[in-house]
C-alpha cells in the first residue's frame, strides 16, 4: 500500500518514522521486561495487539487487502521479525486517538510520549 493507505498522508508517516528510533533506536533496542512485553520496532506488546483486535476492525479489510495481515489472527511474536507489521500496527493504534497528530516533530513528540 501507499503512505495514505491508512490515512494521515506524510504527517502520519513522519509519527511513524518518528516513533520507531525513539521507543527501539530503529529496531535495535529490544524490551528487556522479564517477557519481552513491548515487540518489533514500534514495541506492540500483547495487551496492545489484543486492545487493536478487538476495537480496530473497521480497518481489518484495508489491511487484509493493501498488506495481506489478518489483524484477528495475528499473534504478537510475528510483529518482531516483521517491521511493516509493527509500522502497520503502529499506525492503527494511533488511528483510534481523536486528537490530530501535529505538523511539527517537537509537537508530535510530546504526542507519541502522551499516547
């Protein structure tokens, strides 16, 4: 799929691209929590893949047809070995925040720490 397909045009790319170095130094830093909570690059943590399963399905079919991840069977353990997985994911969780991602990266800081 294009950098639109899940909305946000380039504002949202640049929050993904963003939160990636920040939560694992481009995938580099792995979470150390006694069961690896946080996964891949984006750090989606089981708790958080469930939460997406069961309130993000307006989104499943755009998924499933631009990026061929079935959302409801997903298991967390894929999103590590799969960066456009976590990205995809990512994008999906930032998706339910009804505050609008900012246009400045220093705005969009504070708003990947906040959510």
């Amino acid at each position: 799929g294009n950098n639109n397909t899940l909305g946000g045009g380039d504002t949202a790319k640049q929050l993904l691209l963003e939160t990636c170095p920040a939560e694992t130094q481009l995938g580099n830093y792995q979470d150390l929590t006694p069961d690896g909570a946080g996964r891949g690059c984006c750090q989606i943590d089981p708790i958080g893949l469930q939460d997406l399963q069961q309130t993000s399905d307006e989104h499943f079919k755009t998924v499933l047809a631009h990026f061929d991840y079935n959302i409801p069977l997903l298991q967390t353990d894929q999103v590590q070995t799969d960066p456009l997985l976590a990205f995809v994911l990512c994008r999906l969780y930032y998706k339910r925040i009804p505050t609008p991602i900012p246009k400045t990266r220093e705005k969009r800081a504070h708003y990947w720490k906040k959510y």
